[in-house]
C-alpha cells in the first residue's frame, strides 16, 4: 500500500517542540488572575478600590489566556513547512538538442 503523505528521502519535517509555550506561559498568569478574582468582594474592593475587580481580573484572566493560545498557534502557522516549488525543468527552456512543446515534432516518414 502506498503512503498517503509522500515524503523525499532524508527529509524528517518535525513539528518545532516550543510551539506550546505561549500557550502555557500565558495560562499560569491567567489562572493567577482568575483565582485573585474569586477572592472575597470586601478583600478586593480594600486592595484595588473597585467595586468591579472581580469582573476585571476575570477579563484579564480570559484575554491573557487566549492571548497566550493564539501566540503558540500563530507560532506553529509560522513554522511549518511549505511543500517544495514545482520542478525547475517546467521552467527552464528547452536544451539545445530538445524541441519546444510548440514546435511540431519531425516525423520518421518526412526525413
């Protein structure tokens, strides 16, 4: 059975291994923020002087969390491998002893 993901020999494309940490340096703020934002309203409202803290660090836990997600993805977007340009001999002219598609072929019979 042939392979479905045909590769060139000698050519092992890996997936870079620190892709992931955006993605989990940015989660540990995030839950950082989430748990000061589950701390007691009176607590919160003493140290920041917001009544609405709690709604805030939540918000910021969500942004820095996703942040931090989107960073790793458009990491791993940006590292992945392109598939090689097609040949170089569909380019190139034609060698001297090689005729041009366009041009008509001699025939056997017309020499």
């Amino acid at each position: 059975m042939a392979s479905r993901n045909p590769r060139r020999t000698g050519r092992h494309h890996r997936i870079p291994g620190q892709w992931w940490q955006p993605g989990v340096y940015g989660s540990l703020p995030a839950v950082a923020l989430w748990i000061l934002a589950r701390l007691p309203a009176g607590l919160l409202l003493s140290v920041t002087g917001m009544p609405a803290a709690s709604a805030w660090l939540n918000r910021a836990g969500d942004t820095v969390f996703v942040a931090g997600w989107v960073a790793s993805a458009v990491l791993l977007w940006l590292s992945r491998h392109r598939p090689a340009p097609a040949a170089e001999s569909a380019l190139a002219p034609p060698g001297p002893g090689e005729a041009a598609p366009s041009q008509p072929q001699p025939r056997p019979s017309d020499a």
